[in-house]
C-alpha cells in the first residue's frame, strides 16, 4: 500500500466503533454492510468487551455511513448480523472517575 492509497482512503473511509447486537463476534477482515446491502467497510478487530459486557469491534466505514447510532450488517461465516455504530472507546458511563470510598 502507498501513502498516496492510504490518503485517498482516509478521505473516503472512518474508523469507528461497531457494537454488534446479540453475542456474535465480529474478527479482523469481516464486511460491514448497510441496510441496502451494501459493502460499506471492514472490521479491523473485535472481541468480547468485558467493560461493556458485550461483543465489540472496530473498523473502516464508509465516512457516509459513520453516524453514531447508523444500522449496519456484519457478515459472519456467510451470515449477516445486525450492529450499530458507536462511539470510541467503549465503556459504560455508570461509574465516576476519581471517587474513592
């Protein structure tokens, strides 16, 4: 890969959070797909995220498709699960930092 592909393909492309829905885990190289069918990107890494008790990945998205909250399907062993885009990085805001007991 050249510089002159890895910025045309950052113009094009966002990496973002994508928290799958149910238990399925989305590994390196999976599609991203949109509503319409469309391949829209690739899963860079995903794994279980014990912070937010639930399947995590990340990946490049089509920038027009890299709303937060933006409906999408992972194609898993040649099944498509439904996920949604999120923010990085994944936690869940019900604990306050610094406070001690």
């Amino acid at each position: 890969s050249t510089r002159k592909e890895s910025s045309a393909a950052s113009d094009v492309y966002k990496r973002q959070g994508i928290k799958p829905e149910g238990r399925i885990i989305a590994r390196e190289k999976t599609s991203i797909f949109s509503e319409d069918d469309k391949n829209i990107g690739e899963i860079t890494s995903g794994t279980f995220g014990p912070s937010v008790q639930a399947p995590v990945a990340m990946g490049y998205v089509e920038n027009s498709f890299s709303k937060i909250d933006t409906k999408v399907f992972l194609e898993v062993r040649g099944k498509k699960y439904p996920a949604i885009i999120s923010n990085l990085p994944f936690y869940k805001k019900s604990y306050v930092k610094g406070v001690s007991k």
